[in-house]
C-alpha cells in the first residue's frame, strides 16, 4: 500500500504533560516516520506511513493521552512523502503567536513516590523528585515555548545520570524540564529564626524535630511559603496563631493519606475523589467530633479545611504527623512569601525555623479551596492546580485585561475564545498586594503573549484597581457594574448569552445609583443589564466600619423595623451593647453621617447573626454570615414574612415584617437554631417569589445566581430547588468562585461583548 505524510497540529495542555514522548511511542508502535516538535501553539507533528497506519494514529492521539494533556484541537493536512521511515523529536522552535497552553502545577505521582521511599533508588528521600506526569509547571515557567531555559530550573545543570534520562524517549523523565536528583538539583536548607543556615546532613529530620518541639516551620512549597505546626498541639497553633496575628480564622491542614483525614473529617466518596485528584485543592469538610485535632485549629467551626500532601517535601515532612496545619506563609492580609531572604524578613518573628531550597519560585500561587456540591468542587479560591487552564468562552472576543474587584483579587486576560483567570491575588488594601497584581499582569502577558485591545474595571471610583485602570492612558476603560460582573461570570462558564435573570447576592458591590449594592434582581446579557429589583435599601451606618461591625447593622435593621421604639424592645442584643454607642450609632443612622444606603443581602445576614448573638464584631470577612449558616439546622422550618413591592416599576424585597417576627421569636427565647432555619426559608421564599413575578413579567425562564451569598449552600441548594419546583431553570457556576473572585471572568466577557457590539 503507498505511503502517505501528514502534518498534525495539536492545540492543549500539550507541553511538559509527557505529550512527546507519548507521540514517539505511538508512532513507533505504529510503525511511522516523521517528527514531533513544541511549537508556540502546542505541538506540530508530521507522520508518514501507511494510510490506516495513520488513521490509527491520528485516533490514539485523541484517545490514548497522557494523564495530565489536554487536547482542544487538532488540525491536519497532507504532504508529499518523503520516504522518512524513523521517528524522531526535534528541538522546540519559538514562533511569533503563542497560544500554546500552560499546565498547571501538579501533585507528586505515585510512581515518583515510590522511588524517593526506595533506598536503592539514586532519588531516595530526594525532596525534588518529578517526572513528566507531575511536579512543577506554572509557578517556575518565566516564558514559553515551556522548556528547561525558560524556568527557575535554568541554573541547575544535569548530571550524565538526569540528562540520560531527559533524552531517552523511553524513560518517564524524557524532557521532564524540571528533572533533578541530589548530585545536580536544587537542596533543601534549615535556616534559623534569623535566616542563618544551620549545618545538619539531614534539614528534613531537623525540621521534624522542631515541629515535634511545638514549633512554627515556615516551610518552602510550590507556590510558596507555608507556615506550619503540629496539628495536634493546641501550644503550637496558639503560637503560630497570635505571631501571625491570625486569631479566629479557620486554618488549613495537610495529611499525607486519607486514612488520616478520616480522622478528623467526615468524607464522602466525592470529597475524597476530589481531596486526591492532581490538583490537590484545600477541601471543606465536616469536621468529625471529639477530633485528634486541637481545638483551636478550626474554632467554632463545623467545618474543617484539609488537602493531601502534594509536594515530594511535604511526604517526607509529614511521615510522623497525621496532619500539620499547613497556612499561607504571611502576615494576615499581605501576600504569600516565595523568596528564601524575603520570608526571612517578612516572616521574622512568625516562624521559628526555615525549611528553604534554592529553586525559585516565580509567581506565587496559594492553594485552592473548594467545597463540594454533590459531586462537584464550587471553588472558593482557585489557584495551585488550575491556574493557568482557562475558561472556554462560547465565542471569540477582543482580547481585554480585566482588573477585577478590591477583595479576592484576581485578573482576567482573554485571548480569542479563552479567558485565563489569574490565581488568587488577595485583597487590594496595601502595597504589597498592589506589586503582586502588578506582576501577575505582566508575567500573564508574556507567558500567553496577550496585547489587550481594552481594559475592564469595576465601577467603584474608590478601588485601587478603578485608579490603576483610569491611571493609565493606552488603552480604553470599560467599567463594569459588580453585580452584572458576577451574572456575566457565572454566564461565561456556562456558556449562556442571554438574556437571564440575573440574582447578584454578596456584601457590598457599588450600584450605578452611587449606592451600595448587594441584594439584585437583573435582567442580563453579556454586555448590559436593567435592574428588575432589589433588597430594599437600609443605611449602613459609617460605611465600611458597619461591615467590620455586624451589630451596626442590626442596629441599622431595628430602625428599619421599629423606628423610635427600637431601643424599648427587650431583647438580649440591646442588653449586651454599651448605651452610648447604640445611642451614637442611633445618631448615625438618623442623619446618615458617613452613611451610603446599602441593598446588600450578606449585610442583613449579618444584622441577623448579630442579633441572634451569634458575632457582634467580624474577625474576618464573612464570619458573621458563615456562623448563622453554621447555625441551620437540617430540616424544614416555617419561614419569617418578607413583604414585596413594587416602586417605580421595581419589585423591593422589604424584611421589616421578617425583623418584627424574628424580635417576636428572640423576646419568646426560641433557639438561635430555629430562627436561623426560619430566617433562611424567608430569603429563599423571599428570592423564589420576586423571582417568579420577574419571570411572568419578562417571559424569561432562565435564573443564574451570582455573588458571594451563594457561598452558602442552604440558601444556594434551597433557592436552586424552589425555583426548579416551580419550572425555571436555575443554575450557579463552579469553575470561577461565586464570590469577588469570579468579578475579573465576567468583566472580561461583558467588555468583549461590548466591543463586538460597537463593532457592528
Ligand atoms: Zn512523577
Ligand atoms: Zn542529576
Ligand atoms: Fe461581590
């Protein structure tokens, strides 16, 4: 049979995955000649043989791929042979477009494992073990095509051993870019509290041994610094604890086989799929009681978050520990540390000791979090593991930069019909923070060769990231409504266009009315809204001080409801607060000093928590919301009265009946479990009905909910299902987080839609 050539190209997650090697192979088993090569749009293949020969291959390409590929296209077209009859990979070639797909960083494999707990293997206990199915991509990558050059393991030269490895198809380490061993790769340092190193043959074992003495380790990882304690010494998370000035917020922790984790947590089969999968993200789980924990690691809480080992360091670290609390290397608020001398500085009085090595870390990427709905991750904060895998838009759009929001920072920068989410920068509050945004665009630019054509921007003239967009003069700004953002966002990964029902639920998101927002109903499509309706507007008394401060809102709440007899009622919240401050705040509210409106669901989550003592003051964002969750029972509750109206052609969600019932309930001494379960079943009857009349009124059936509310599952799961009962399609996203941030995806996809419609 004659003979035919074929030229591939194969467009993925197709570079540092193992992708040629697995190519050679088939093409040899197959019989074939020609070459494979990286190029800057994945990988160019040209194959020769015979005609079914070639049809095979072209099948096992889709079908046989390595573990972590991706393929998203292939192309190909025929060529004159040319009598090739071997095989063979030839060096990578730069080319001017680059849409070549990054892998993300990847858990150590079983098969590395295996040999680093061999002693007769050459990498026994060699912390830096990896192959081409796993170890590190995203965070040591400086620019692409992916190769050895372009990334922090450029300095380490290979032994006759590693590079023999690296050229030989055959081998799992073939061009695995950050192959190493002891003779040649990066090492591992015990540096005191000072940062000066101490000589030990084994910095592992000393490490341990400090862990052991109840000491806090900061600890080099992937996408940087950990700090980390015994899990099960109260001492030590107290210690790391108040020098990290972290006093109430949960704390991650880190196990290296589920056995352990079932200890302390109760999993579901989905959990555990997801706790083991590569990505290895943070996971919330219900937290098991009485717990081999100590008690402070997760106060108050009915939830523990735990991730599986993922680095080769982390097994070896880990080995005499059921679990280690495993938190970002930081002070509360600032960026996680990677440099060796800057953990030393910014860490100086946190950690005890430093477990450091001398491969560089060249973005900082935090773990994950996610929790689970049936079986399916919603992430909470999506970095390590899937970042830089993007979201598949339904269509093509001009590139855009997308700033994102002021808290859970993230950009978005968007290339044909991709849109890259960047790994959770942080909150945008101080100048460090500010410096990691920075670098995160740039380095996102060059590494997938991205001109934007547009920036877009949140609306609030107040957030670092509106006065870095409108400091620039380049590029056009597009400004985006937060709430229409989370809509749009949630839209993109679900492929709709519109136009929907947009239901935005989070803290606080500035309106196009100059005041804050939170509680929306929007008619939706990519590149507009009209607000349909909205949680009626109650003063936030001091601005952003009533965030920090729950009580302020159910202050703000009670007026709302009672007015002047407010301060009669009997009730044990106006017993526990000081009278001079009620009466101070009272002034407030009354002549709106200082004092936006506000239609925020999460804020009236918050007055409720308040007054139902669970959380007068927030320790950290979200607390007072996350407790009256925590506070719902399971079961079916009757729910408090909302009343709805209708102003101007709005339908207004008014909770003052819902207050007054709730008062009723705190002055009979129900239990704060009972008014939680009913004032749940209120907002969702609440939402469900404004958002049934909204659907009779416009003709539109599907419902997308947005925002950071939905965080919670009892109101998400509730919602989801009354309005499914009553025939509308609901549905909420999973790939970008529901809360701040997801804002960067939507914004992208609203400003390209609003580039393509003035293109017209
Ligand atoms: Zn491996
Ligand atoms: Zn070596
Ligand atoms: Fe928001």
């Amino acid at each position: 049979m004659a003979s035919i050539r074929t030229r591939i190209q194969v467009q993925g997650i197709v570079q540092g995955v193992g992708f040629r090697p697995f190519v050679h192979q088939l093409a040899r088993r197959l019989g074939l000649g020609g070459f494979i090569q990286n190029n800057s749009y994945g990988v160019e293949i040209e194959v020769e043989g015979g005609g079914e020969a070639v049809g095979d291959f072209l099948r096992g390409l889709r079908e046989e791929t390595p573990p972590l590929a991706r393929v998203t296209g292939i192309e190909s077209s025929p060529l004159n042979t040319l009598g090739q009859s071997d095989f063979t990979i030839r060096a990578s070639e730069a080319l001017a477009g680059r849409t070549a797909l990054i892998s993300p960083d990847v858990a150590v494999c079983d098969d590395c494992l295996a040999e680093m707990f061999d002693p007769s293997d050459r990498r026994y206990r060699y912390p830096f073990i990896n192959c081409t199915n796993c170890g590190p991509r995203y965070t040591i990558i400086t620019d692409v095509p992916y190769d050895r050059d372009k990334t922090s393991m450029r300095v380490f030269e290979m032994c006759p051993a590693c590079a023999a490895e690296y050229g030989d198809p055959a081998d799992r380490r073939f061009h695995a870019q950050p192959n190493a061993c002891p003779v040649c790769g990066p090492r591992v340092t015990l540096l005191d509290g000072a940062g000066h190193p101490i000589p030990l043959d084994d910095p592992i074992a000393g490490a341990v041994e400090a862990l052991h003495k109840g000491l806090v380790l900061a600890v080099k990882g992937l996408g940087g610094f950990h700090l980390a304690a015994d899990a099960a010494d109260a001492d030590a998370v107290r210690r790391l604890r108040s020098h990290k000035h972290r006093e109430e917020k949960p704390l991650a922790v880190m196990s290296t086989d589920m056995e352990s984790i079932r200890t302390y947590a109760r999993t579901t089969p989905e959990e555990e799929t997801v706790l083991a999968s590569i990505q290895r993200p943070i996971v919330l789980l219900r937290a098991r009681t009485p717990s081999p924990l100590a008690p402070n690691v997760a106060p108050d809480n009915r939830y523990i978050g735990a991730m599986l080992a993922y680095t080769p360091l982390h097994h070896l670290l880990l080995r005499d520990f059921p679990a280690l609390v495993m938190t970002s290397g930081n002070l509360t608020d600032e960026p996680i540390a990677i440099d060796n001398q800057e953990a030393v500085t910014r860490l100086d009085g946190i950690a005890d000791y430093f477990l450091v090595h001398d491969r560089d870390i060249y973005l900082r990427t935090d773990d994950s979090v996610v929790r689970l709905d049936g079986p399916r991750p919603r992430q909470i904060r999506r970095s390590r593991g899937f970042v830089p895998v993007p979201v598949f838009l339904r269509r093509p759009q001009p590139s855009i930069l997308a700033l994102g929001g002021e808290l859970k920072n993230t950009v978005c920068l968007t290339k044909q019909d991709r849109a890259f989410v960047s790994q959770h920068v942080g909150d945008l509050e101080n100048l460090l923070t500010l410096e990691f945004f920075d670098l995160t665009i740039r380095h996102l630019r060059r590494i997938l060769d991205i001109e934007p054509a547009a920036l877009a921007r949140d609306l609030h003239p107040e957030y670092l990231s509106t006065k870095v967009a409108l400091s620039q003069r380049e590029l056009q700004v597009i400004g985006v409504q937060h709430h229409h953002a989370h809509v749009v966002s949630a839209m993109a990964e679900l492929g709709l266009a519109g136009p929907v029902i947009g239901l935005a639920c989070d803290g606080t998101g500035y309106g196009d009315d100059g005041q804050i927002w939170g509680g929306e109903f929007l008619r939706a499509d990519e590149a507009g809204y009209e607000r349909l309706g909205h949680l009626d507007y109650a003063v936030l008394p001091g601005g952003a001080a009533a965030i920090k401060e729950p009580w302020r809102m159910a202050l703000s709440f009670l007026d709302l409801a009672f007015g002047r007899e407010a301060l009669d009622l009997d009730i044990p919240f106006l017993d526990r607060r000081n009278p001079d401050q009620v009466h101070f705040i009272r002034q407030v509210i009354a002549k709106r000093v200082n004092s936006p409106l506000t239609s925020s669901l999460g804020r009236l989550f918050d007055a409720v928590a308040a007054l139902i003592g669970l959380r007068d003051v927030a320790a950290f964002e979200g607390q007072a919301a996350m407790m009256l969750e925590m506070a719902c029972p399971e079961g079916e509750f009757d729910p408090y009265d909302f009343d709805v109206s209708e102003i101007e052609g709005r339908f207004v969600v008014q909770p003052q009946a819902l207050i007054r019932a709730m008062v009723r309930d705190l002055v009979d001494g129900r239990a704060r479990e009972e008014i939680s379960g009913r004032f749940h079943a209120a907002v969702i009857r609440a939402l469900a009905e404004t958002t049934l009349r909204i659907s009779a009124r416009t003709g539109l059936t599907t419902v997308v909910l947005s925002g950071g509310c939905f965080q919670n599952q009892v109101l998400t799961r509730g919602l989801i299902r009354a309005l499914e009962t009553a025939g509308l399609k609901a549905l909420t996203q999973h790939l970008v987080p529901v809360n701040d941030g997801g804002l960067s995806l939507g914004q992208a996809v609203c400003a390209g839609a609003r580039l393509i419609g003035a293109g017209r």
